[in-house]
C-alpha cells in the first residue's frame, strides 16, 4: 500500500476494541491532537507497514504511539465529546442517557410531539375552526400551508451553519419553538369570548320559509387568522432543525450499518404522531368548546352547531414539548465514542470531475459567504439531485392520499366521513410506520452500502408501482341519487334536485342532509324527499309523509309496520370491495415508505461528510417547492378529484362550495393516473441515480471535523464494490 497524503478532515483514532477494517495496521494512523501547530496540506504519512505473522510487533514511529493510546480528557473536550450536564454540572444519572439510543428516545418524544401537532391536531381541528371563526376553507387551507412555507424558508439556512454548530442545543431550540407554536394556535380560544349557538335549521319540507337572502358580512373573528398562520410559522421553525440536524447527528453518532435503522425508528414516530393526534383530538372534540368556563350546552354532538374543545390538545402539547428542553440543552456537542466511530468509516461519497470541495479550512462554513459555494457543490453531485427528485415525486402521492384516501373510501364505498377517516388512518398510519422501520432494518441487517441501498429502495418503489393499480379493480358504481343519476319517480330532470314533488318545499341547496329511502335511492335531504313528518327519537333519525319517495308495492307492508319512509344517512353500498381494497392498499403503504428509509440514507452517503444537513435541507425544501411536492402534491390531488364531480353545494348567493357528489368510477381512474405516473418518475430517477453512482477510490475516510484539534486517520484498502456491503 503506497503512502498516500493526510486526510484534512480529522476524526478520531479508533480504540483497541474498536473493530479494524482487515488490513490496518498502527502505523496507518497519524494524531495531531495540538491546535497551536499549523496544519499542512502536504505533509507525507510514514510508509504503512505491512501486518507481521510474528508475534513481535515492529518498531512504532512516535506518531503510530501516540494513536494506540486512548485521548485524553483534554483532547476529548476539544472534539465537543463529553458527558452530560450544563458547564461545570454533571450529574452522574444524567450519563445513562449519554448514548446514541439515550438521544434516539428523546428525538423519537420530539418527533411524536410534533407529528401530534402538525399533521394530528391541525389537521382535525381545522373543520372546527372554520366554524368558530367564520373562515373560508382557502383561508383554511392558507393556515395549513404556512408550515411549509416556514419550512422552506428555514431549511437551507439551518441546515447550513449547524453543521458545524452545537446539534443537540439546535433541537433544544426545535422543542421550544415545537411548543410556542402550539401555544399561539390555541390562544383565539381565550380571547375570543363565549361561543354562541345559532338557531338550527329545520331540515323537513316547509310551505313557508324564512327567506335568508343572499348577504355576506365579513365577521371581526376572521382577523384570528394571523394568530393561527403565526402559530404555524413556528412550528415550521420548530420543525426544520428536528429533521435535518437531528437525523445527521443521529448518523454521526452510530456506526454507518446501524444508522439506517435508528432513522428509520426516528421518522416512523414521525408517522404514528398523527395517529396519535387524531385519537386524542378526536375525544377531546366530545367535550364542549367553552368546558374550560364551566358551560353546560343544551345541544349534544349530533347537532350540527356543537363545536368541540379543539384547543386543549395544543396546550397538552406545549406543555410536553418544553419538557424537553432540559434532556436536549444537558446533550454534548457529541456523545462520546463518536469520533472513534467517524474513523472506522469508509467514505460513499459520489464521485464526479465536477463535484469536488475544496473548502477543507475549519472555518468554511461558518460564514454566509460560503453558502453559495456549499449550494452549488450539492447541486453539482448529479446522484444527489437524482434522489431528491424520486423522493419528490414519491411525497407528491403520499401527502396526496394522506389528505384524500378518507374521501376516497367515503365516497367509493358509501360509508360516513368519521368511519372512512378511521379506516384511512388505520391503513396509512401503521403501513407507513411499518414500511419506515423495516426499510431501515433491512438496510442495516444486510449492511448495505451506498449504490445497494439505493437498489433496495428501487425495488420498494417497483412493487409499489405494480400494486398501484389497486384503484382499477376496488372501484364502486355510484349508488343511485335522485335528481343527478335518478329521477324523481320519472319526474324532474336530471342534474336539477328541484322536481314537482318537492317545488313547493322552499328547500336550501346549502343544507347537505343525506337521506336514504325505502326505495334504495338516496336524497339530497328531507326537504327534498319531500318528507313532512320525523322522529328523532331513534337512532338514526326517520322521517315519514315523503312524498318524492316511490312507495313500493312489495316493500310497502313493511314500511307501514315500521312507520317510516327514509332514515338519515347515507344508503349502504351494494359494493363488496372494500375488505380487498385496504388489504392491498395496506401493503402498498407498507412497500411506498419502504423506500423512503434508504433514500435518506443514499442521501447522506451520496454526499460530501461535511454537507449532510445542508443535503437534507435542501431535500425537505423541494420536497415541498417543486412541482413533485406536499406543497402542490395535496393541491393536483385535489384538482384532480373535483374534476370528477357531477353535484356542486350552491348557496343563495350563486356561489359554488363544495362538491356532494362524486362520478366513482372517473375517480378511481384519475387517482390511478396520478399514483402510476409518479411512481414511473421516482423509478427513473433512482435507476438513473444507480446508473450514476461513483464510489470514492478505496480508503477514503470520512471526514469529521473539530474546532480546536485535528486528529487525521488514513483507512486501509476497502473495495466496496465487490461485496456490497460496509463494516
């Protein structure tokens, strides 16, 4: 093996029980642990001896001593290393947790908390605010994009300069900002006053009817839409550091076959967080809005003007948040052992003429001059941009179907909107958490290396695509629908819910109240079916004397025993298909996040030691930007699934609302030209970023710089390309 020059980036000598790689030998390793000395680029390593049979080991040059003795606690200071605590206090049961699974605990609590707030508690809180404050569902909507947007703003800053900064105080910060930012979302609830229950509509076919013309006031409570978008700013700002500096240090921290693994664990908590968010939002939803002063209402949870307590759960999650503060802050820069497991990796940087860092001076990075230098270096690595395109476009079908998939089911399978959503979250939330956990596990249990990973992550993505098709065969017809794809007992026309039977009813085309009559149609609402009479004494409630509705001769004795013609609610689908649907739709879950571990971690390997934040930075900042995105991802979904749309909510005022009403079979076919096309555009670009890959030559170290030292290691021969596989 020639002498080869010292590698600038120091890392740590490994420890006699630290693992070798098979062919190093004592003399491999130079130490300059001395700030004062001046470091050269130049400087020749002396000639690597050999391995001797001979029991006798050779002769030592004064450097290869000095790196078989273990640092000292001085040197282990200057490389940020050391136990837990704040300055001069360190408590000694504060050192059980000064390991990388004491640090994976509390990443996992930060990344639970703030799955529970963002994509949980925000989430199905948002039906709920638009009521109380009379908001639009745009202005809704603009409420849930502003975490992105702080997102993005944010990545690429944070992910570069602290990666050279202290990490674990960053997530210090990401907890505080976690928990403001639930504190502010909740605050219009205390000073917003009392809420007051509206009289309720009279849902039966009414002669007369109190006319409500077409007015549009615009409310003062609507102005608790900043409060709300600045609540979320900050929780983007929370965010940012969580997922970016938190997953490199989590890979410095661990050797690099572990590695995936302890993120794969870390972003599934990620995952099970919203679950988590919507159970607990959803009970609290049960108690009444004002409970906190003391209000007993006289309307309980069926009646369309109950609100529930949404704000008690961001103040739960403020609370938790800033409890981990104190774990985060008492950290170490680096949890000991690290640099010993920096020098026993080989570097899996890709390696192209036009990519190359020069910046090796410790001071690079630190200043913004060198940001666009850093930027443009990243966008160089041609492997790199490969994969934060396949992983765009695999965000764009995953956030598409997070926010649609219970839509989907409701209206596919005829099933109620608080049904459909449990079914959807039983699915994607275990599915996904599954397919993060066992993609890390099988890259680390198989120690897969770089260009391997990335094969693994390919072949997820393969058989995701295959089961894509799922939506071809699980597909509902629509169940018939007076006045859109039925007639009103051969009256009417189609498209128009107005018909004899039911003109002189004064009827709101804003009051969707969905009713199924004994004759297997289902109506707009009771006043439309023309029914006079109810009993809301049973459950679901039944109404009787509707004169749209066909009284059948062979069901006709029953309906009299019974004493009614309709009950609420939607008619049960005659459509088998939905145990068959989640089964495989399940599995494709499973296998799309599957894939999302390893592409992660390709990420880290693929670039420079030194660039892994500001990589992943720059990865969750297009994963929301670009076309393939969670930003635009929700907003083509949700194009898409109007287009199919055969019933428009139209108020007094002419305005169209939502859709009622959607063309199931139009539906299926359009979502499975989204998910096929993006899937064949995250294959290509992960098979072209395979195509693309170049390993370093054999014995590149990976870099792991300090401050203050410079501890310079030179690896033995490692040919990663034979056997796939990393020690």
């Amino acid at each position: 093996m020639k002498g080869s020059k010292g590698v600038e980036n120091p890392a740590f000598v490994p420890s006699p029980d630290t693992p070798r790689r098979s062919s190093a030998s004592p003399s491999q390793v130079d130490v300059s642990a001395s700030s004062s000395v001046p470091r050269r680029e130049d400087s020749q390593l002396p000639e690597p001896q050999e391995p001797q049979k001979s029991p006798e080991p050779p002769p030592l040059s004064a450097a290869a001593q000095v790196s078989q003795e273990q640092p000292g606690p001085q040197l282990l200071s200057e490389l940020g290393e050391g136990p837990c605590g704040w300055g001069s206090f360190h408590p000694r049961c504060l050192q059980r947790c000064n390991t990388p699974r004491g640090f994976l605990l509390h990443y996992c609590l930060l990344a639970l908390t703030q799955g529970i707030v963002v994509n949980g508690l925000v989430n199905i809180s948002i039906s709920t605010i638009e009521k109380r404050y009379e908001m639009k569902s745009s202005l809704t909507g603009l409420i849930s994009s502003s975490y992105d947007i702080a997102f993005c703003v944010l990545s690429l800053f944070v992910s570069f300069f602290g990666e050279r900064g202290h990490k674990p105080r960053w997530l210090a910060f990401a907890s505080f900002m976690i928990g403001l930012g639930a504190l502010v979302f909740s605050l219009p609830q205390f000073f917003s006053g009392e809420y007051q229950l509206g009289s309720i509509i009279e849902d039966s076919c009414l002669r007369t009817r109190n006319s409500t013309g077409c007015t549009s006031s615009a409310s003062s409570l609507s102005n608790y839409l900043y409060v709300f978008i600045l609540g979320q700013l900050l929780l983007g700002t929370g965010g940012t550091p969580l997922y970016t500096l938190g997953t490199a240090f989590i890979d410095d921290s661990v050797p690099t076959h572990k590695s995936s693994l302890y993120i794969g664990i870390g972003y599934s908590m990620s995952i099970l967080g919203p679950a988590i968010g919507y159970v607990l939002g959803g009970q609290l939803l049960t108690l009444y809005i004002d409970v906190a002063m003391g209000h007993s209402p006289d309307v309980s949870e069926d009646d369309p003007r109950w609100l529930g307590a949404w704000w008690i759960g961001f103040l739960l999650s403020w609370i938790f948040a800033w409890s981990l503060i104190i774990p985060f802050s008492c950290f170490p820069k680096h949890i000991p052992g690290t640099a010993k497991i920096q020098a026993g990796k080989i570097s899996q940087a890709h390696q192209n003429k036009s990519v190359s860092l020069h910046h090796t001076d410790e001071k690079f990075g630190k200043s913004i001059k060198d940001f666009p230098a850093a930027l443009k270096n990243l966008m160089k690595n041609t492997v790199f941009v490969c994969l934060v395109l396949s992983s765009s476009s695999e965000a764009l079908v995953t956030t598409g179907f997070a926010t649609f998939l219970p839509k989907f089911i409701e209206n596919q399978f005829g099933l109620t909107s608080s049904f459909a959503a449990t079914l959807g979250g039983a699915v994607l939330i275990p599915g996904a958490a599954l397919g993060q956990i066992l993609g890390g596990f099988f890259v680390s249990k198989f120690k897969l290396a770089c260009k391997n990973t990335m094969k693994f992550a390919l072949f997820s993505s393969g058989v995701a695509f295959l089961l894509s098709f799922v939506f071809i065969y699980a597909y509902c017809e629509n169940e018939p629908f007076a006045g859109v794809s039925e007639s009103y007992n051969g009256t009417g026309e189609l498209g128009s819910l107005t018909a004899p039977c039911n003109a002189n009813c004064s009827c709101l085309r804003s009051y969707y109240y969905p009713l199924c009559g004994e004759d297997g149609v289902q109506y707009f609402s009771p006043c439309f079916a023309g029914c006079l009479n109810s009993v809301s004494e049973k459950k679901p409630k039944m109404y009787y004397n509707c004169s749209c509705i066909e009284k059948r001769t062979e069901v006709a004795s029953a309906a009299e025993t019974l004493g009614f013609e309709a009950k609420a609610g939607k008619c049960a689908a005659r459509c088998a298909n939905l145990p068959a649907f989640l089964g495989i739709f399940l599995v494709t879950v499973v296998f799309t996040f599957m894939a999302g571990t390893p592409t992660t971690v390709s990420i880290l390997r693929c670039v420079d030691h030194r660039q892994r934040s500001l990589a992943l930075g720059i990865q969750f900042m297009l994963l929301r930007l670009i076309l393939l995105g969670t930003i635009p991802g929700p907003i083509i979904f949700g194009l898409t699934i109007d287009s199919t749309c055969t019933l428009w909510d139209v108020n007094e005022c002419g305005i169209k609302g939502a859709c009622w009403i959607y063309d199931n079979i139009k539906m299926a076919h359009m979502l499975v030209a989204i998910s096929v096309t993006c899937k064949i555009i995250t294959i290509f670009f992960n098979g072209f970023a395979i195509f693309l890959y170049k390993p370093p030559p054999p014995g590149t170290d990976v870099s792991f710089e300090c401050q203050n030292a410079a501890v310079t290691t030179v690896s033995a021969r490692s040919d990663l390309s034979k056997g796939g596989k990393e020690r």
